[in-house]
C-alpha cells in the first residue's frame, strides 16, 4: 500500500516523501520583490516536505499581486531566489517556484500600473494596497501585444526560475489569478480566440504552458487549478466542459503534475484523476477538517499521488517528521499570514530531536 512517507519519483528527480507544501503568499519580500534573508530561513526550515512550491511570484511587475510578493523579473530577485534554491538543496530539498500573475487582483497603488486582465471587469470587493483596503480597479482589456508580451514574460520567468536552481515551476492557473480570469465565463468576455468556448478560453493557459515546457523542458511544468473556485469573484458556469477539455489537453503534454486545489461542490480530485493522465496532487480545500485522515486515504487509495498542506506546512515546519510520529501539530495564526517580520512565519518550533 502506498503511505504519505513513500518516496515519489517525479520525472527526473525522487521526491523523499509525498507530503507537499502548497504555494502560500506571505508577503516578506523586500520592497522591490527581492526575496531575503528571512525568506532563506523560511523556506530552509521547510525542506524535509517531498516538495516545497513556493508562494505566488510574479513573472512581471505588473502582474505583482499585493505588496511583499516576490517577483522573477529582475537579475537581484534571481540571486535572492538561487540562496533559496541552494539552501534547501543542500538539505536533499525539492522546490518548485510558483509563477502568480495577478491580472485584475492588483491595485494602481501597489504596482504604479492599471492591472490588466482579459476583459475590463472589476472584480467585486476590496485588496489591500499597503496600508489600507481599496476597491479593485477596472482592468485595462489585453489587446493582443499585451497577451504576446505577458507569456513571453511567464517564459523568460520560467527561464529564471531553472537558471536560480528551482527544480521546476507551477503555472497558477487558479484561484481567481490571471489565467483563471481567461479561463472562467464571468471574467473574459472576450470575442477573439481567447474568449467564448472553452477551447478559446483555455487556449492562454495552454499556449503558456507549451512555451515554457520548450525552453525548460516540460517534465519541470506543473500546473494548479482550482475547477469550481469562486476565489476573487469568480464564477465558472460549465466547469465540467471546461475543465474537462483542458485536463485532457495537458494530459499528453508530459508535464511534472497537475495540482488540484479542491472547491465546495465539485469533487475536482475526482475529476482530474479522470480526465488527466499524469501526477497529481491533491489539496483538499480549506474547509476539510480531517486533513490527515484525507491525505492518508488519498495516497493510500490512490486517488492522487501526491497531497498538498498549506496551513499545516506553514505551522509545522518539520510536518513529515510530527506526521510520522503522530506528534502534535500546531494549528496556523491567521493574524500573521501577510504581516511583516518572523514573528508567525520563521518562529514556529521544530519538534525537539
Ligand atoms: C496564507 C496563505 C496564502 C496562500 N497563498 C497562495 C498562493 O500564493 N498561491 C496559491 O496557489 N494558493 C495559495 N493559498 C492556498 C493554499 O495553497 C491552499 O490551497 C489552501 O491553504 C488550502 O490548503 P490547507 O487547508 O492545507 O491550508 C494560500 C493559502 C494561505 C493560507
């Protein structure tokens, strides 16, 4: 029977367990999104997870989502990313950058830019800019130069991203982030080749996902949906054929995995386990109260083959090792998510040895 503690064999590289750390924004980088000594800890502490995805990190500055998140865009952001990659590496690690363009989750304020998203629609709601909440902006429409200009920065991020010695990057394709505005049918009312069925919906996703997957190689391409994820005024009105239509899509592509974040009302494991033919892993949503039962019976069952923490990784650095022992597990402060400093983010305890 396969077990959480099993090793993993992810394309080219073994992972030492099955337990993932699931990308997590935490808002510590420097201002100019240079990750930093405090990042270094954070990420270090966190190594002995199978696979470590980092938090949301922008692949262009106007794809920066709040302020604190990280970017791939600037030589000094790639030398703060590569003492992460090598710290964690020289712990036996695995990780994997996440690329997060926000698209019309962002502010003027934050960036200096009108964020931009597939159709000018302004989310519902608020973000926090940096001292308080503003309402969302109404986005600029991409035109078609600016499609062209964003996947080659996906791509030249991508590039970074191996080149500062990440073992590979997930494309977030969920949670209400960019390419999830083009995918759902409330965020993209485009009339072009991007906008309309699910094929022209899905066609950003997929055309990002082969550029990279040419100059890194795909078996380094992950990808994270949230199929059903009303997460940033999301609303998805044929989820079944959409995401059905994309998952066997990716299927032949050979890439890393898909990443399944699971939403209330749509058993997206499930579906994904159908309809795509590679490595999953699995993330049971935040409303699941028996995470570690769920993650148990996912990989023993086989229904994914890997399983995602966020919360619990976030709060347990040496997680693999207190789920082995059954040891106490410390729950997550909410409060300190996205505040600044170690306090809530680098002070969580090991297990003494
Ligand atoms: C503080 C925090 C930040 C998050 N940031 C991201 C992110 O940058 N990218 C992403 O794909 N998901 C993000 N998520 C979602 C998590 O990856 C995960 O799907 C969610 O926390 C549910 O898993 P859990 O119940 O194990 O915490 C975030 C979650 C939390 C709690």
């Amino acid at each position: 029977m396969r077990a959480l503690f099993d090793s993993y064999r992810l394309g080219a590289i073994t992972l030492r367990n099955r337990i993932v750390m699931a990308p997590m924004t935490r808002n510590r980088a420097d201002e100019n999104g240079d990750p930093n000594e405090l990042m270094i800890e954070y990420y270090t502490q966190r190594a002995s997870m199978g696979l470590i995805i980092t938090e949301g990190t922008a692949p262009e500055h106007v794809g920066k989502a709040y302020p604190g998140i990280p970017g791939m865009y600037s030589d000094s952001q790639s030398l703060g990313w590569r003492k992460i990659t090598d710290s964690v590496h020289a712990l036996n690690g695995t990780i994997f950058l996440q690329l997060m363009h926000s698209g019309r989750i962002s502010h003027k304020k934050i960036t200096g830019l009108v964020p931009m998203s597939p159709s000018a629609i302004k989310p519902a709601g608020e973000i926090f800019t940096g001292i308080t909440n503003d309402t969302f902006e109404i986005p600029l429409e991409m035109s078609l130069s600016d499609i062209e200009n964003t996947r080659l920065a996906f791509v030249g991020a991508a590039k970074r991203a191996i080149d500062a010695g990440f073992d590979g990057v997930e494309i977030h394709a969920a949670n209400g982030y960019l390419l999830h505005q083009f995918l759902a049918t409330n965020s993209n009312l485009r009339t072009d080749e991007y906008g309309g069925s699910p094929e022209n919906r899905a066609r950003y996703i997929i055309e990002i996902v082969d550029s990279i997957s040419q100059i890194i190689g795909s078996g380094r391409v992950g990808i994270r949906l949230s199929p059903n994820g009303k997460f940033n005024d999301i609303s998805e009105n044929d989820v079944d054929e959409t995401y059905g239509y994309l998952m066997n899509e990716l299927s032949s592509k050979g890439l890393a995995y898909l990443h399944l974040a699971q939403q209330s009302g749509f058993d997206g494991i499930a579906f994904a386990r159908s309809h795509f033919r590679g490595t999953l892993i699995a993330n049971s949503g935040y409303g699941d109260q028996n995470k570690i039962e769920t993650a148990r019976r996912i990989i023993e069952e086989g229904q994914a083959d890997l399983f995602s923490f966020g919360r619990l990784a976030l709060a347990n650095p040496d997680l693999p090792k207190r789920l082995a022992s059954d040891a106490h597990l410390i729950s997550a402060d909410s409060k300190s998510f996205y505040s600044r400093g170690p306090i809530g983010y680098t002070d969580y305890p090991h297990l003494a040895p």
